[in-house]
C-alpha cells in the first residue's frame, strides 16, 4: 500500500496587504521569498525546505492551525509577539517533549509553532541539518 499523504509541502496563509506580508514574514523567517508575483509570495524554510506562502487571495477561516517544528518554542515566541503577533494559545507543555503554541500574525492568520521530538527524531535519521545541531535549545526536559 502507497501513502496518499506524504508530507506537508506549503502552507498558504492570506493578507490583504502583500507587500506588508511580505516585509512582516521577511523579518521574522529572517530569509527572502523565493518566489514573489503581486499575488502570491512564498518562502522556503527549515531541514526540508517546506514552503509558507502569502496570498491576496482569501482564504476559508476554518481554524485550522498549522505547526511548524522549531527547536525554541520560548524564543519564537517572543520573537512572534515582538513582531506585532498577538496570543491565541500561549505555548504550553502537552507532555512527553511536545510544547505548542498557536498566534494570530498581524494578518489574522494562524501560526503554530511546536517543539516536536518526532521531527527531531526523524531529521536525525534523514540526516537533515537540523537534526543534531549541538547547542539547540531542546524542550524542557520530563516532558
């Protein structure tokens, strides 16, 4: 048996705005969009490079929340809010190493962010880049 379902591959977020998007995403991914019409903007980031894209096209609320593996949670965190983020679920330990946390971007757009033992797990098997970098900051431990 295949699997249908093989990995996330884009995130697509929307904002009115593209051009403060894009400046917003900008400065907090800390790398340029790779691709950018005056429609559609997009990003390629992390050990696999998935890629979060920003449309004018509007998007169905759904709440649906969408977690991106990051190796700090705190650190994203503040880095979120100092950026105009506002709170939707404070970061939080859901036991065995997961801490998640969900903002709203200046947008209104949701963004998660995890700390995801599996990710880590598996980076360290691909031999990803972010799998078993020295010094990173891990959940807190007793998770």
């Amino acid at each position: 048996m295949t699997t249908t379902f093989r990995g996330l591959a884009t995130i697509r977020y929307h904002a009115e705005d593209l051009a403060a998007a894009k400046a917003w995403y900008t400065e907090l991914l800390g790398v340029e969009a790779y691709f950018d019409t005056p429609h559609y903007i997009e990003f390629r980031l992390g050990d696999h490079s998935q890629e979060l894209g920003v449309s004018r096209t509007p998007s169905a609320s759904a709440g649906v929340v969408a977690y991106w593996h990051v190796d700090d949670v705190e650190a994203v965190w503040e880095r979120l809010l100092s950026l105009g983020a506002r709170s939707h679920e404070a970061p939080r330990d859901h036991g065995h190493g997961f801490v998640a946390g969900a903002a709203v971007d200046p947008f209104g757009n949701l963004l998660g962010v995890v700390y995801n033992p599996h990710f880590v797990e598996a980076a360290e098997v691909t031999g990803a880049p972010g799998g078993a970098a020295p010094g990173v900051t891990r959940a807190p431990a007793g998770g």
